[in-house]
C-alpha cells in the first residue's frame, strides 16, 4: 500500500479516537507520533505484509535506542490498535502485534509531597486574579486527585456546590465522581465570583486566562512551578505530584485501596497499588507505635 495513502489512513485513526472514542488531545498526540514511527520503521516492507518478527526486530531497535518498557508498550498499544483498525475498516487480515509484549521496566515511584509541603505550598494569599485561580486550581487538585488533562476540561457545571463533588470526564471518555474538601470549595466559591467578571461570551471552561478564555495545560504546569518557588518548595513540583500526593496521602489515612482507585479513575488496582510502597517510614511508626512486641520498654 502506497505510503501517502497510508497516512492518510493514520490520520484518519487518529480522527476516530479523537471524535469517537474522545480520547485527549494528548494522548491522540501521542498515537500520532507512534504510528508515525511505525510507519518509518516498516518503509521497506508492505505494511499489510508485515509479521511478528518485523514487529519484534522494530522494537528490539527502539529498546537498543534507549526506549523504556513502558514507552515500548504504550507504542505498541498504538499499533496494536492501528491494525485493529485496518481489519475493521480497511480489509486487513491479521495484526501482527497482537501477543507482543514491551520488555519490562523497573517500577519508580512517583515523587509525592509530604503533608506538611502540600501544606506549605497551598497556603498562599488568595488577593489578586492570579492568586484566587491558582488556589481553586490546586486546592482542588489535591483535594479530589485529578489529572491535568480532566483540570483543564472542567466546566463550571461539573462542580455541585451542595454535595460538595465533582463531575469528571476521564480517560477512555469514562465517567467519575468524586468528593470535594472543604477548603478546595471554599476556593471554588471565591473564584467563581471573579470568574463571573471575566468570561468570554461563548466560553464554558470553569479555570479562565487573563482574557477569559479557557487556561491550557502547559500555563497550569507553569503556575504550579511558579507556586512552589514562591512557597519555598525545591522539589521539582509538576501537577500530577498534587495528584501523586493526593493518593498517597489518603492511603495513609484509610488503607481503602479500593476507594482512591475509584477516586484516581484507575481502571486497575494494579497501578493505585504503587501508592502503598511510598511511605514506609509512615508505616514503621505505625508499627511502632501499635505492635506489642515493636514498643519499647521503659
């Protein structure tokens, strides 16, 4: 199959996961970029010829490269359903990813903060624009454990004041609800009042620019660093470190697994379950403290 015609049929994929299956604009980006590569590796050979061991000798070349499991795995995902793709719609017999796994990564911990920093780093005066957006955002952040890209897309109507919850459109386009604490509505409240003043006919975005418009991802991350040097926080802070602690945190206070899964929108409770490796320190106090044969003897 020619290669033009076949780009075009990426980028006819890529528009079906968009429109269809709502996946986000970042992860559509990212399917783009890793078709793009398959294609460029598979330029000597038919793409409907290609076989398992094209497919294996691919990604041998990308791990030698210096590509991580995971990475590995996320892009045969994509090509996995690529070719699902074709053979729906376009006549393709087989798919030759199918059965393939990524070479295995070793599992990092993501970075969370302790309480007291997530504290420090949220107790700022709320007096300006800037200052009462900011706290909404990450109050909230941490308070309900959301992803920048669910953030980003909230709209003032996902937010019920009298439960006290939100309303959140999640990966795969899979639906969530979850509680609210009291000082992130506080901050909602406060920001909804400015909020009224500065919209844009038309805008529907509940976090607003400087010009009323709907803020982006990138100005969030840029806020949040801008935060954390102004409250004295060295870590290199990035949203999902709110969301990372969120998990964390609630884990050490309830032990419910099950419950922060729900709450991250995990479709596994395979990935909440990294959370319970990150405090151990909190868990020896714990036995500490509770085990008969750990306490000390005066």
């Amino acid at each position: 199959m020619a290669s033009n015609n076949l780009a075009s049929l990426a980028v006819a994929y890529i528009s079906h996961l968009s429109n269809e299956r709502r996946l986000s604009p970042l992860t559509c980006k990212s399917y783009s970029q890793d078709i793009t590569t398959l294609l460029k590796l598979a330029s000597k050979t038919p793409f409907n010829q290609l076989q398992i061991h094209h497919i294996r000798r691919f990604v041998a070349q990308l791990h030698s490269k210096g590509l991580s499991g995971r990475s590995l795995a996320r892009m045969l995902s994509a090509w996995r359903g690529f070719y699902n793709y074709l053979a729906r719609d376009h006549g393709y017999t087989h798919n030759p990813c199918a059965g393939l796994h990524a070479p295995k990564s070793p599992k990092t911990l993501p970075n969370v903060l302790s309480p007291d920093e997530t504290a420090k780093l949220l107790e700022f005066s709320a007096d300006d624009f800037m200052a009462l957006r900011d706290k909404a955002m990450f109050e909230l952040f941490y308070s309900s454990g959301l992803r920048l890209a669910e953030l980003v897309k909230l709209k003032p109507d996902d937010l019920n004041f009298p439960d006290c919850t939100v309303f959140i459109l999640g990966k795969g386009n899979k639906n969530r609800v979850v509680p609210i604490g009291k000082q992130a509505m506080q901050a909602l409240r406060e920001w909804m009042k400015l909020r009224e003043t500065l919209i844009k006919p038309g805008e529907k975005a509940l976090f607003l620019s400087r010009n009323g418009k709907g803020i982006s991802s990138r100005t969030v991350s840029q806020r949040l660093k801008i935060r954390a040097l102004q409250q004295d926080i060295n870590s290199n802070i990035h949203p999902h470190v709110l969301r990372h602690s969120f998990a964390s945190h609630l884990l050490q206070s309830s032990a419910d697994l099950r419950a922060v899964q729900e709450m991250l929108g995990h479709s596994s409770i395979s990935t909440t379950q990294i959370y319970t490796h990150l405090d151990f320190q909190h868990l020896a106090k714990v036995y500490d403290v509770t085990h008969p044969r750990a306490k000390k003897k005066g």
